[in-house]
C-alpha cells in the first residue's frame, strides 16, 4: 500500500488502469473456464478500480474530457453489472477493449503536465 502511497497522481492513474485490465482478464478466463465465482471476484476487483478512477476525476477543472470519462467509467460499471447473465466473454470484452483504448491514450499524455482531470 505505501508504494501507491509514493506515485505522482498520473503513476497511479496508470497503475489503476494496469489493474483494471488485469482483473478483466482474469474474469474472462474464470468465465471461459465456467468459474462464476473466480469472475464475481475478479469483476468486483474491477468495479472497485473503475470507482476509484472515477472518484479521482476533478469534473470542475477537467472540463468536458472530465464529464466524458466519467460518462465512460458510469458505462462500464453497467455493464459490468450485466456480467452474471452473460453466458458469453463479449461484455467483459467490450469493457476490457474500452479499458485498453483508454491506458493507450492516457500513456500519451506527457506525465510532466499534470493532467486537469485528475
């Protein structure tokens, strides 16, 4: 926990996104491998991080970018609430592909500005 603790808001912004794909790779697989309770797990660790990118949204300064994101994120936790019922990977792979087209962009921001959204 002290190592999240020492990242520049932007580290941790990227840390959170590694772990988002992460946890939606591991319940892709736990779906794929009919583990409902391995995707619980790993969905709710995911629902966890989207949370936690969207409460770190600073929706006054970051301007439509901000409201944007945040539209995204809101999106994302619903879908992931349709996860249960789906007997197929294809939501978690339209969250995972959102997820990855957002760490793609967020890496080609220069970490020396600190981004308003944040």
């Amino acid at each position: 926990m002290s190592e999240v603790q020492e990242l520049t808001p932007y580290e941790a912004v990227q840390v959170l996104l590694d772990g988002a794909l992460e946890y939606t790779s591991a319940a892709i697989v736990a779906q794929q491998g009919n583990d409902p309770a391995g995707r619980g797990e790993a969905v709710d660790t995911t629902l966890t991080i989207i949370g936690l990118l969207q409460d770190s949204l600073d929706r006054e300064s970051g301007g439509e970018l901000a409201q944007n994101l945040d539209a995204l994120y809101d999106y994302m936790t619903r879908r992931l609430a349709h996860v249960a019922i789906d007997k197929t990977t294809g939501t978690l792979d339209e969250v995972q592909s959102l997820v990855v087209q957002i760490r793609d962009a967020w890496a080609q921001i220069d970490p020396a500005k600190e981004p308003t959204i944040l």
